[in-house]
C-alpha cells in the first residue's frame, strides 16, 4: 500500500491530490478558466502567477480532505514535462520543497502517463496491454501501453492536436473559450449531417495514407471557409456548423482508434485527455468499439481534464517500482513519452 501526494500545473488547472493505491482521498482542482476567457486562451504568464497564488490553499485542502498527515504520505509526485516550462516550475519547485522539508522521495510524472493512469483510478481491474486513444489540448497520440511503464507511440497528429481544433472552430463561431465543452452544448442543437467536412488524412509518400495518423488543420480551413460562404447568406447555423465539426473528428479518432487497436490485437482501448470528456466521441466509440468486440473505457469526465490524482496514481506505480527522481530534476516542456524513464534513476 503506497500514498502520494501529487502536484499538477502543466498548464491552467492548479492541482494537489492524495490516492492510496488506486483509490483517490483527496482531488483538489483550481481552474484558471475564467481568468483565461477574457484572452480567448492560457496566457502562459498569467498561468504561472495564478499557479504561485493558488498553491498554498490547495495543498491545505488536499491535506484536509484526505485526513492525513506527512507522516503518512510515502512519496510526492510532480508534473514535470510536457507543458509551459513557467507553469510546470512552480509545481515543481513545490514539490521539491515539501520532498526536502519532510524528507520524501521526489517522483517525477510525465503528464501524458497520467492521462493515462486517469483510468485505472476509475477501473480498478484495468491492467495492460491496451491502446489508450490520449485527445488533449496539446496531443492526439495512439499508444500501444505494453505494460506498467512501457509505451510505444504507433500513431499521432502531424499538426493541431483534437483539442486545439475545438478551441480554434469555437473561436470561428464565435462560441468562445473553452472550445471543446461550447462546441459540444452548441453541438447537441445541431444536425451533425448538415455539412460535409472533410475528415484529415496523412498522405504517404509511396502512395494511400498513414492509417493512424491525425491531421485537424485542413478541418479548421474547410470550416474557415464555410463561415466565410454562410456569412454571405445571412445568418450563421452555428449550432449545424458545430455538430457536423464534432461529428466528423469524433468519427476521425474513432475509426483510427479502432482500426490500430484491431491491427495490434489490443483488445481494450483507453481514452485519455480533455477531449475524452466530448459527448460524441463517448457514444460513438463506445458503440462501434462494442460492436467489433473491443472493451471501451473512458475515464469519469472529472478525471478527463488535468488534475492531480491521475499524476499521483502514476506515482503509486512508480513509488512500488522504486522509480525515484533526484532533486536536481528540471522541468522539461517538450519531453516525449518515450523518454520518460530519464526522469528516475535516484536511490532512496
């Protein structure tokens, strides 16, 4: 039995949590949403102050909440790559404090593996191998998860990630920041058949098509278009425009999704990210996944946007594998999935 406290401040949610094993005691979450709304996006800036003010009540909450004190926490566990390089500094220099002060091991977490991890607090008889489909802001990735720790990347996007082009249609439409849950209320008014919109696909260069990569930024342009040609026709059908987006990216990743976890003889497939939260990716893939007898799991939709208790339960794991990072660990806004074991290698 192992007990983390986590830190979470890759980007504009602030967030502490404790979690037993698998079992969450405390998920302290502070949204800077509203703060960011009047930017129309995350002013990395203004994050990392917002992270700086939040911090101290966050961590009291979380200690409250989970009725424990330090003598009872085995490890602290912190996001430390990918993400804004000033945001994920001040969670970092945090946790590198209270592992000091009350003499823990430091477990550095990369965001996406907790993502990932999001699903086996949800599931407790989840275990690898599977595909985790990970729909974020900042990535769309299909990845193999061979087992506890070890990933291999067989798919991704080649320029916006799915969450970004919510953001970017939604700013189209005028139904502003943040664009994944606009677009979906506006969606759930609209016909998703109204239009056709092209679904992006990556040319190879011998001929056809990469079968598991992702391509939104001809999407965004075709919708771009659009508006521009409704305009002229008086009143814009925001609500159709933004069904038949949702529509045709959530058929997008679920197609891929199902296709690599076929292909790869995967047979459950975990969604992870923000966008996993999206009410038409839910049903469809659910549906077409159970009809090609694959197991669909996704996360509840608290654990689908960042927070802590994911990081911590990837913690968990790393804390009994006796993972541990030094003290002297940076903040890394770029670092890749695959690199992740370089963020252990210290004794306890």
């Amino acid at each position: 039995m192992s007990t983390i406290l986590a830190i979470e401040t890759s980007c504009d949610e602030t967030s502490v949590a404790i979690v037993k094993n698998r079992h969450i005691l405390s998920n302290i979450v502070a949204s800077q949403i509203d703060v960011h709304r009047a930017y129309g996006g995350v002013v990395p800036e203004v994050a990392s102050r917002q992270h700086l003010e939040v911090m101290n009540v966050c961590l009291e909450e979380a200690l409250q909440e989970g009725s424990l004190g330090w003598d009872q926490i085995d490890g602290v566990a912190v996001t430390v790559a990918p993400g804004l390089v000033g945001a994920l500094f001040v969670g970092l220099a945090t946790a590198k404090t209270l592992a000091m002060v009350h003499n823990k091991p430091l477990l550095g977490i990369h965001h996406l593996e907790g993502h990932i991890y999001a699903s086996y607090l949800s599931e407790p008889t989840l275990k690898p191998p599977f595909l985790c489909l990970l729909v974020s802001g900042g990535h769309t990735s299909l990845i193999a998860v061979r087992d506890y720790g070890s990933y291999e990347v067989l798919g991704g996007t080649r320029d916006d990630a799915a969450g970004e082009a919510f953001d970017k249609t939604a700013r189209l439409l005028g139904l502003g920041y943040p664009g994944g849950p606009a677009i979906d209320r506006a969606a759930k008014l609209g016909n998703p058949f109204a239009y056709s919109l092209p679904e992006g696909k990556v040319s190879h260069p011998d001929g056809g098509y990469y079968p598991y990569e992702f391509s939104f930024s001809g999407l965004k342009t075709a919708v771009s278009r659009l508006v521009k040609q409704l305009e002229t026709q008086g009143a814009l059908p925001v609500n159709d425009l933004a069904a038949s987006f949702q529509e045709t990216v959530a058929r997008s990743l679920t197609h891929r999704a199902i296709a690599c976890a076929l292909e790869h003889s995967l047979s459950t497939i975990v969604v992870g990210g923000g966008v996993a939260a999206n009410r038409s990716l839910r049903e469809k893939l659910t549906a077409m996944g159970t009809e090609k007898g694959l197991k669909v799991h996704f996360p509840p939709m608290r654990l689908c946007t960042d927070n802590a208790a994911m990081i911590a339960c990837a913690g968990v794991q790393h804390y009994q594998r006796n993972e541990f990072s030094p003290l002297t660990i940076s903040a890394n806004s770029r670092l890749s999935l695959t690199e992740l074991m370089s963020l252990y290698g210290s004794k306890y």
